[in-house]
C-alpha cells in the first residue's frame, strides 16, 4: 500500500526495521500495531448469525497469527434487540463480553438507489469495512450509490485501523450503517490473554495472595484514631472504606508468576479503569498507514476519522432501583450538594477516574480543609479591626472637626478647598484592614502556605502508598500526532537524500532515538519567535487596559467633578464602576488567554503531551495571572505615587490630573478591587462558564440526538444504549483549568491577604461548593476520562511554591508601602512627644502656599466662609516658609528607610521560618517510609517462599510420576499440581496457554 499522492515512497512505519535494543527488551508485546507488523486474514462477509448474535462462522473464531481468535459482531440495526434480551448495556450483544472501550463516528452516504420492492432490507458491512450486497430471504439485492472521494477514504482508514486492532488481539462489535446518514459505534472488548499481555508490557501493579497488616503508632496513637474516627463517623461517605489496618501486597503483572496472584475471576481481576487504560494504550500506538502514516487514534481524531473515544460510565447515576453501580455510588455520596459536609470517598475516585484525578480532588480537598484555620484567623483579625475602631487615635483626629485641616482642591477649577473630617468614613474603615493584626495575619498566611505545601508532599506520598504508586516508572510516551507530522514535512523538503532514503532512515531510527528530538532549534525558531513576539503583546494589551481603566477613571472624576449634584460621590462612583470594568475585561480576556496560549503551545510542536501540557500550562498561567492581577499591582504600588504636589501636578494628556488615593490611603481602595474582582471570578466563572456553557452544549447534543434518533426509529430512542448515553456527554478535556481557577485563587488568598483578611473566608465558601460542581461535573455531565497512573500533580506544585515564596515579597510591600503601618510605627517612636499617636495625622500633612497655585487652576468659587491662606496635603515635605519650600523633608527618608528596612527584615524572618517549618515536617510520614521498607521485605519472602513450594511441590509431582508405573496417571496428576497452588480460579496451565500470544 503506498502513501496518497506519493506514489513508490515506502510507508514511514513500514519501512525495513532494525530491531533497537529498547524494543527487544519489550520482547514481542512491545510492537506497535500496523498491518506491516500484524498480518490479518482475507476479510470474510458474514455468514448467518446464531442464536447468541454472531455470525456462524465468526462465533467459532477466526485464527489470527498471535494463535488466539478474534470474534467480531456487525449488528444489523434492524434487529430487535429487547430488553428481555440485552441483560446489561454494558456488554456486547451476547451479554458475555464486557465493552471496555468504544470508538464513534458519523458516516454520510452521497445516495443510495434501491431496487424495487427493498424497503425492510438492510446493508451488510463486511469485516474490512467495505461495502457489499446482502440479500434477505425473499428480496432483491441493495445497490449503493457511490461515496464521494473523501467519505471512502475515511471508510478505508477506519476499516485498516480496526483491522489492525483485531489483529492485535482485540474484539469488535459495530452496528450497521443502514441509513444515509447516522453515528456508528465500535465497541471493543478486550478478552483475558490481551489483558495480561499488556498488562506485563505496562508493567501494572496487581495484588498477589499476601495480604500484612498495617501497624499504627503506640498506643495512643491508636486510641487518639479511634477517637477521631468514632467523632467523624457522621461525616464519612457509605461507600466500601478502604481498610487502613490491612494491606495486600501489589506486584508489577507477569505472566509466568501466575501462581504469585490472586485470581478470583479474570473477568473481574482488573478493574473497569484499568481494562479501559489498557485498551487505550493499544490504540494510541496502533498505526493506520493509509491515514499519512499517523500512530494512534489520537491522530485519527484529529483528522476527523473518529469523532470520539471513551471508555465507558459503570451505567447510570439516576436509575430507579436498588442496583448499585461505582458511578451511582459516587453521585449519591460525592457529586450532589446535599452532601457537601462529608469527606470526599478519595479511593473510590481513584478507582473509578484514575490516579492523576483523583489526585486533583485530594488536593483540592486538602487545600480547602486548610482554608479553615485560615478563615478563622482572617475573620478574627477583621473582628479585632471593628473593635478596635474607636481606639484609633488617627481616625478620630481625622473625623474631629474642631482639628479643620484644610486641604487642597483635588481638581482644577471646579474643585474647592474641603475638610479632612469629610473622609471620616473611609478613614474608620480602613481601620478594619491597616491595624497591627494584619501584619501579624500576613506571616501566618506564609508559613501557612508552607504548612500546606508540605502536608501535601505528605499526603501525596500516603496516597501513592496505599495506591502502590512508589515506584511507578515513567511510561513511555509517543509522539504526538503533529510532531510527527512536522517531521514528515522536514525529511520531505530536505535535499541530499532521496525521499525514500529519508523515510527508510527515520523508519529504522524511530526506536531508537525515541527520546532525541529531530526538531533542531532552527526548525523550532519561528514558533519561538512567535511565542515571545505573541506574549510581549498580550501582556503589553493587558497593560494598555489597565492603563485605559486609569484614564477612565481620571475622566469620569473630571467629568463628575463638573456638577454640583454627583460632586459628593465622585471617588465612590469612580472605584465601583472601574473595578466593574476590570472585572468584565478579566473575564473575556480569560477566554482569549486560554485559546491563544493553546495556539502559541501548537505553533512550538511538543514532541509529547506531557511537554504540550506543561508548555500550555506555563503560557496559559502567565498571561492570567497578568491579566487577573495587573488592576490590583496598580492600586497596591503605583496609584497615588506619580501624583506630584500642589502648583506642580502631574498631568496625563492636557489637563486631567494623575489621580490619587483616598485621604485614608489606598489601602481600602486595594481590599474593595480586590474583593469584588475575586468574588465577580469566582461566582460569573461557577454559575456561568461551568455550569450554564456546558448545559447549553449539552442541551444542544441531546436536540441532535433526539434528531437521529427519530431516523433510527422509535426503538433506539425508547432504549438507549450506554453508548449512546456517554457519547451526549461533553468530552473530558484534561484537569488545567480546574487547576488554573485554583491557582489564581491561591494567589488571592495569599498575595494580598494583608489588605484583605477575608480572601481565606471566600475562597472556602467558593470551594465548598467547587468540590461538589466539578464532582457532579465529572460524573453526570463528562464522558469518563481515561484513567491515567501518575504519582504527584505536577507542575502545578512548583507553581504553587513560587506563589507561596512570590506573596511573602508583595505582603512585605503591601504593609510597608500601601499601608500606614510603618509611617505610624516612625511617628510613634521617634517624633511624637508622648509615644502614642496622637498628632498622627498633622505630622503627615504639609502646608502649600494657595497663592503659588498655578494660573486657571484655582477654585472658582469657594464654599468655605473664612478665606485659605494654606491648604494641606498629604506628603512629607518641608514648608513654604523654610529654605528649601517643598522639597522632601527629613521625615519622608526615615519613613523610607524604615520602610525598606521592615521589607528586608520580613522577607528573611518569614522565609527562615518558612524553611524552618519544611524542615520540621518530613516530606515522607515516618510510618509510611516503614511500612514501604517493610512491604519490600515481605515481598521478597513472598517470592521465595512462593518459588520453594513451587519447586517442592514440582519435585514431588515428578517422583509420584516415576514411581506410580502409570503413565495416564502420573500426568494428570502433574498437571493437577500447577491448578492446586495457584487458588481458586487461577489455573497456570490455563495461564501457559496465553503465554505465547
């Protein structure tokens, strides 16, 4: 078979092969599947079918070369299939073979001409996919209409692609494709010796027969988990507990050592996730080389030959009756708000996800759970604000009229000279947020961090015990789709060799140099360039929209300032709509982010998907967190520090001052931006982007569904398959924007804490409704995702640590420089008279000569009854009177200095106890580093005291054999022996039989 449009070019896996060292220590399992490697008979069109579905001939089995048969059923959609028949939708047609995976996708026929007299027949698609006539007892045959070009090629790939997977063991079960148009399915089951093979090759852990008890600390240790456990009890799921007293020994699969597990039953030995993972690796590295080549059925998605893979749900989460499935276990006890106060049944999500989620939901548990202690504290320090509000000598001196500090106009011509008792309120709340307690709340909510991350190395390493996650080796990645692609279009325009040389060479190496990269840097340069040139701008636009919100707000306060009536509630009118904005703009360019970051990560061409998926992660957290924190950086550090001073204004455009911060400082500014910019994400993002997006695509599927099945006919609609069920279901698209939301939250609650103490209080309220959105995201609303072995969460853990040592450096700055902790902290010891703050307030006003203003920018008329020699503002500069008028007073550099002396000494005291809290908590939990030595020991016990009755008990079988004279005998109680050790339902000599697949 020859490439499309290539003519004589060899196909890029069929070329001569080199056996590398790596694929020979695969040993044969380690192929990759193709009709190169795998040679398949001659299809055959069915013959009749018998009473259990299949056809005659098909139900016998058909020999493929591996030595093993490949039974496959082509349904004919016309046949009744009742309810009485169909015991379990989870099975194929003969109720036998479990549907471990299944494959969708849409056919179209150009027409199709019927003979007369043939309504009621049906097509009859023959095992390699084409097309034939099939004739009925008393009708005429069927004549198709031709396909056009592109729907025939799609025809030919699919049928080599599931060729090439019977041929690798694998059996299929499609319907008919009766109608002009329609969704076909390929169910795929995967019998006992295709299982174990993979199973060996993926090195699966699997229990053996040894099962050790897990030994707790002393005695009260013991008596303090009973404790905790007997009081928690009301908040545990009822779901099957996972025993922590008792333990079985896992051991990767092989197929000689047989007797070493603990085979009840193979149809139920592996698990529904693990079945499914294991057809899943088959078909990513199956090859079709009629589709360019492609490896897997990830390319073939891509190129629109399928429309879906998914592994099947374990039925359905709403069934009336008392049948009880995993899936409908994990709806009553997990996915529904009505249980939002248990914990969540983390080792039922891993058996029925995979590892990699539900590692995801144990760390979003465990990070919600720490937001406990942290909204405690947070609601005691907002507490501590409130009552001591009347104690706050600078707050009063503000709202004392009789003190009348008259302060400069804060616009041109239509502002007047005003009072500094008009900014009482705002002065008495910022009190709630700038007092002592949150300075000692900003080093609690580092070392919190800390506490968190290192709990979660701790939990992480419990988990990957109890899941037998130690260990566990990297598995072997393909590459993906697109690299390949690229690398095919790099061999073809090279000059030197010929094209066949080039393909040959990058056949023969393909093993071999499965790690090494043939994308040089030069070949990856312009997607470089791009994703430098593509990011620079993002982040320039999300600037220039942070800057555009400035001007709006310098505009509208000009504007407003104007009439007499909006002039009082100029600064609250201004801030709420301004943050509005920003939160509007946050939230769409959110969406632009994610898609362009995803472009920028394809223009790159990762070899891998876990290179893609880190690459996406690192772009997609970059241009959100500028986008989510830029308004905030601007009010916390740069607004009001440009404004200059009276008769010297800093001015953007003509005539519109640079605007400053409230008479009480931008602190409380920082928490309102801040607080209405993390809850607008928090609940637009839940209600809308969550919820109501996926409910409308999903309303829409069902409205295309309904469509078809009114075509089928009214019996597919009345029962539907399990099939058809999940294929309505929005596709599982990975855990990154699960984890973005999170992350961008813990940048909340930890970079900003000190200007709002409430971040923690929110951001549990939010999560405590998230865990059990994305739970019932997960179970009613996704196809189920492919479950997926990994031992940590990744890259989000060193985003996470940078976060944490990142919030120590904005919180020092956010006390010494936005707050007024540390101008009252000079005051108090170094200028006031008496050692408290009284006289706070003076001190950081200077005085301006009004007759200095400049021209055109004096008040137009003034309200105030007594004329203004001097106003005041809010800077520590020296008076008109002194020799220097208006220059930076000695004040200001103490104030300076102590400013960067606090940041320094900060940033060092919570890092060295940040360090001294990772040292104190060991990243592996003492008793889980015994129990892994212990577990190798038994392990290597097990295996020898295995090996030795083995050996005695073949010794002994052997002399019965010479000794009994009986030849007939003596061999059936030899091959007695093997099914004796191996246990209930594990027979070896039935395990020999699969061993030469």
């Amino acid at each position: 078979m020859a490439t499309p449009g290539l003519p004589d070019i060899p196909l890029l896996p069929g070329s001569p092969r080199r056996l590398s060292p790596r694929t020979a220590a695969r040993g044969d399992h380690g192929l990759r599947y193709g009709p190169q490697h795998l040679k398949v008979p001659a299809p055959q069109a069915p013959g009749p079918k018998n009473s259990s579905g299949r056809d005659s001939d098909q139900a016998s089995g058909r020999q493929t070369p591996h030595g093993h048969s490949v039974i496959n059923n082509y349904l004919d959609a016309n046949e009744p299939a009742s309810s009485e028949a169909r015991l379990s939708r989870m099975h194929f047609h003969d109720n036998q073979r479990k549907v471990d995976y299944v494959l969708a996708y849409h056919y179209r026929k150009r027409g199709v001409h019927l003979g007369p007299g043939s309504p009621g027949h049906s097509l009859a698609v023959i095992s390699n996919g084409e097309t034939g006539k099939e004739r009925h007892a008393g009708g005429p045959d069927i004549e198709l209409g031709p396909l056009d070009a592109l729907e025939e090629e799609r025809r030919g790939q699919r049928d080599e692609f599931e060729h090439n997977l019977m041929a690798a063991g694998l059996e299929l079960e499609k319907d008919l494709e009766s109608k002009s148009q329609g969704s076909v399915f390929v169910r795929i089951h995967a019998p006992w010796q295709v299982l174990a093979r993979e199973a060996e090759f993926l090195k699966i852990k699997v229990p053996t027969k040894k099962m050790y008890e897990i030994k707790a600390g002393g005695s009260v240790a013991k008596k303090l988990q009973a404790l905790v456990q007997k009081l928690s009890s009301p908040l545990q799921p009822r779901v099957p507990e996972h025993s922590s007293k008792v333990k079985r020994l896992c051991y990767p699969f092989s197929r000689e050592k047989m007797y070493l597990y603990n085979i009840q039953e193979k149809d139920t030995f592996f698990d529904n996730a693990t079945r499914s993972r294991i057809v899943h690796e088959i078909l990513k590295r199956t090859a079709c080389s009629r589709a360019n080549n492609t490896m897997g059925i990830n390319s073939l998605i891509a190129n629109n030959i399928y429309e879906a893979a998914y592994p099947l749900h374990d039925g359905e989460y709403d069934s009336p009756g008392n049948d009880m499935n995993d899936r409908k276990l994990l709806y009553q006890e997990w996915a529904r708000y009505g249980v939002f106060y248990k914990f969540q049944p983390i080792d039922l999500i891993r058996k029925y996800f995979g590892e990699k989620i539900g590692l995801y939901f144990a760390w979003l548990g465990l990070y919600t759970s720490f937001l406990i202690p942290s909204s405690l504290i947070g609601v005691i320090v907002f507490l501590y604000g409130c009552a001591t509000i009347e104690e706050d000598i600078p707050s009063k001196e503000m709202c004392d009229q009789q003190n009348a500090f008259t302060m400069c106009p804060l616009c041109d011509k239509s502002c007047d000279y005003w009072n500094l008792s008009s900014a009482c309120g705002t002065a008495r709340a910022s009190h709630l947020f700038d007092n002592p307690a949150t300075v000692f709340f900003s080093i609690f909510m580092a070392l919190w961090a800390t506490m968190f991350l290192e709990n979660w190395k701790r939990l992480q390493m419990r988990l990957g015990y109890f899941w037998d996650l130690t260990g566990i080796e990297e598995e072997e990645e393909h590459s993906r789709p697109e690299y390949e692609t690229k690398v095919r279009e790099k061999l073809l325009k090279e000059s030197g060799k010929s094209v066949v040389q080039k393909l040959e060479a990058h056949s023969a190496d393909h093993d071999d140099e499965d790690d090494e990269d043939k994308l040089t840097w030069k070949d990856r340069f312009p997607g470089y360039l791009m994703n430098f040139a593509s990011i620079l701008f993002m982040i320039a636009l999300t600037f220039s929209i942070v800057f555009g919100v400035i001007v709006y707000r310098i505009t509208t306060a000009a504007a407003l300032s104007l009439n007499k009536a909006t002039r009082s509630n100029v600064r609250v009118t201004v801030t709420a709509t301004a943050v509005i904005i920003n939160l509007v703009v946050i939230l769409i360019l959110d969406e632009i982010y994610g898609a362009v970051a995803k472009w920028l990560t394809k223009i790159e061409v990762p070899k891998t998907e876990q290179t893609f998926e880190e690459r996406l992660i690192l772009k997609a957290f970059l241009l959100k967190f500028v986008n989510a924190y830029s308004p905030i950086f601007y009010v916390a550090f740069f607004k009001g520090r440009f404004v200059g001073r009276p008769g010297s204004y800093v001015y953007v455009f003509d005539g519109y001052r640079m605007e400053e911060c409230a008479p009480g400082g931008c602190l409380m500014e920082l928490c309102i931006q801040l607080s209405i910019i993390m809850l607008g994400k928090q609940l637009i993002q839940n209600n809308i982007f969550e919820i109501g997006v996926p409910k409308l695509k999903k309303l829409f599927r069902k409205l295309k569904d309904e469509t078809e099945a009114e075509e089928s006919g009214p019996e597919h609609s009345k029962h539907p398959e399990q099939w058809d069920l999940d294929y309505s279901l929005e596709p599982y698209t990975g855990l990154t924007p699960e984890y973005m939301e999170m992350i961008i939250q813990f940048g909340f609650v930890t970079l900003f804490v000190a200007s709002f103490p409430l971040a923690p209080v929110f951001a549990l309220l939010n999560n405590v409704i998230e865990v059990r959105l994305d739970a019932k995201k997960f179970v009613t609303e996704l196809r189920r995702p492919d479950a997926v072995r990994t031992k940590d969460i990744g890259i989000w853990f060193d985003i996470l640590s940078g976060i944490g040592k990142f919030s120590v450096i904005i919180n020092a700055f956010v006390i010494a420089v936005t707050s007024d902790f540390i101008p009252r902290l000079v005051y108090q010891y170094s200028y006031s008279q008496n050692g408290t703050l009284h006289g706070f307030v003076n001190h950081t006003l200077s005085f301006f000569n009004v007759s200095q203003l400049k021209e055109g920018t004096q008040p137009e008329s003034s309200q105030l009854n007594y004329e203004v020699q001097f106003c005041r503002f809010k800077d520590y500069r020296e008076p008109p009177w002194a020799p220097n008028p208006y220059e930076f007073s000695k004040q200001y550099w103490s104030v300076l200095s102590a400013r960067l002396a606090f940041v320094i000494i900060f940033q060092n005291l919570v890092m060295f106890l940040s360090v001294l809290v990772d040292w104190m908590i060991p990243d592996i939990p003492t008793d889980i580093s015994d129990q892994i030595k212990k577990e190798k020991s038994l392990l290597v016990d097990f295996f020898l005291k295995e090996e030795h009755d083995k050996v005695k008990l073949a010794d002994e079988s052997a002399q019965k054999s010479q000794g009994g004279g009986d030849r007939g005998r003596g061999s059936r109680a030899a091959s007695s022996v093997p099914s004796r050790r191996s246990g209930a339902g594990s027979v070896v000599s039935s395990a020999s039989q699969h061993t030469n697949v």
